[in-house]
C-alpha cells in the first residue's frame, strides 16, 4: 500500500513515536541503512512487515566507519527518492538524523568487537567496524526494538552486530536477509552507482567465481587451493585488485584448515574495479 512515511531527525521524535507503538502493543521491526535504496533494502524492509507491527528505516551516511580516504563525500544520497520507495513500501517511520544529531560534541565513546572484527574487512578497512558498531548500537538504543534487519551481504558486519547484540545484552533480536541479485548475479550495492558500462560486467563476474570456489569446496578441493585459484581468477577477470578470498567458519569467521572441508564454511571476497570496491560472499 503506497504511502507517506513519515520522517523524524531527532532522538527524542523516534523515541517518542516508538513508545506510542508500545503503548498499542505493537512490535516494531527497525531496518538500519545508510540510504541510496535499492531493491536489497526494499526487501529488508518487507521482511521487517512481516516480522513486525511497524517498520522504521534510518536514513545516516554515519563518517565514523570511513576512513579520511574513502568515499564519505562522494557516496549517494537521495533522501527524497529514499522516502518515496520506503513509502510504496509502507515503511511506518524513517529516522533520519543529522551527524550532529548522532554525534553529541565531545563524542568520545567507541563500541569495538574483537574476533569477528579483525580478519577479511576489518584488516583491508582499519577501523571501519567500530564505526559500524558504535553507530548500529545507537541505532539500537534509540529505538530499541523488537527486530533488527540487516542484509548478508555484509555478513561480516552481521556478525559483528550479532557479538555486540549478545555481549551488551540489548534486547533485540538481529535477523539476517539473503542477498539480492541482479540479473547477471552481481550481489546489489548502493556502490554499484560507481561503475562505469565498461566496468559493469565484469563486476558480474564476481558472483560466478565465489559459485564455482563453493561447488569446488563442496566437492572436496582444499581451502588452500580454492583460495588461491579463486584469488587468480578475480584478478584474470579484470579487477585491479583483490583484498581478500578467503574460506572461514561462517559463525566465526575463523580461517579454516588448509585441507578439504570438515564442516560448515562461507566464501568472502572483496575486489576493487575502478572507484568501486565490491564485497561478496556464498556459502560453501
């Protein structure tokens, strides 16, 4: 049913509203981005209907998980066009909050999560997760509600938020969505805007190669070896260069025996083509 979201840019707004739904015995399902929607956050926000009462999406491009040489600056932002998808959605609530809004002056306290934070992203973007977690534990706690939606396709980030979940004891359930595709495959990203028609398929390559690292893995090739040849094949397909493909527990994100596999396991990769960077994983 399309409609008007409403918009709130204030904590005490959101939580206002939040308590009104309360008072009504209602649940409510939050759906954290940082905008430029696509259809992977239209469908996290449906999700959200179904396990919820009322849907509220935030709106922050939060510089605290950017490095000084990233892409704060330049990553998209369409507040306007955001509301309408959310409204045909029948999204209840965006929050959309100002940095200072977020940020008091003088801000001085960090959420950090050890483990699952270190290998993979959080070697290639140092720093990046404990902008990530402080900011989705604000989020949390502003709005505290009853589910919280986040897409696998950053799956590290999902296990991130799910350690700070379970280690500060908030009281909220983290429910992971599958990854949207497009066409060809390529995991859909707010970055995507970035490539160029030149770039475009051979972004779609990246999907098809973790899919045959996967089958390989299944078929009892070892870690080592599918690393390696899933490593090369990135790189022959025409990316400019490769942060990581790597085989870890998909509850950990442990790096794994160099041999066939003896349990469950999950394949990640991040390549740069171009200005874009692209992450994507599978399971195995």
């Amino acid at each position: 049913m399309r409609h008007t979201s409403a918009i709130v840019r204030s904590v005490a707004e959101l939580r206002a509203q939040v308590a009104a739904w309360r008072g009504a015995n209602q649940r409510i399902a939050l759906v954290p981005t940082m905008g430029a929607l696509h259809e992977g956050h239209l469908s996290l926000v449906r999700l959200g209907r179904e396990r919820a009462d009322r849907v509220v999406t935030s709106l922050f491009v939060n510089p605290t998980q950017f490095a000084p040489n990233e892409d704060f600056d330049a990553y998209p932002r369409n507040e306007a066009g955001d509301a309408a998808l959310l409204g045909a959605e029948g999204c209840d609530l965006i929050f959309a909050p100002s940095v200072e809004a977020m940020y008091a002056p003088g801000h001085a306290t960090t959420v950090t999560v050890a483990g699952v934070s270190e290998p993979m992203d959080g070697a290639a973007r140092p720093h990046h997760f404990a902008g990530v977690a402080t900011v989705v534990t604000k989020l949390l706690i502003q709005c505290l509600p009853d589910v919280a939606i986040f897409g696998e396709k950053d799956f590290q980030q999902l296990q991130v938020i799910r350690r700070l979940t379970l280690d500060l004891d908030l009281p909220v359930e983290i429910l992971g969505a599958p990854i949207r595709r497009d066409a060809d495959g390529l995991a859909l990203s707010s970055r995507n805007a970035y490539l160029t028609a030149a770039e475009r398929p051979i972004a779609g390559r990246l999907n098809v190669i973790l899919a045959e690292a996967a089958a390989a893995l299944r078929g009892g090739a070892a870690v080592a070896q599918v690393e390696a040849q899933g490593m090369a094949a990135v790189k022959a397909a025409g990316f400019q260069s490769v942060d990581y493909f790597d085989v870890r527990d998909p509850d950990t994100l442990a790096a794994l025996p160099r041999g066939p596999l003896t349990g469950p396991a999950r394949v990640f990769v991040a390549a740069r083509l171009g200005r874009t960077r692209l992450i994507d994983n599978m399971a195995a």
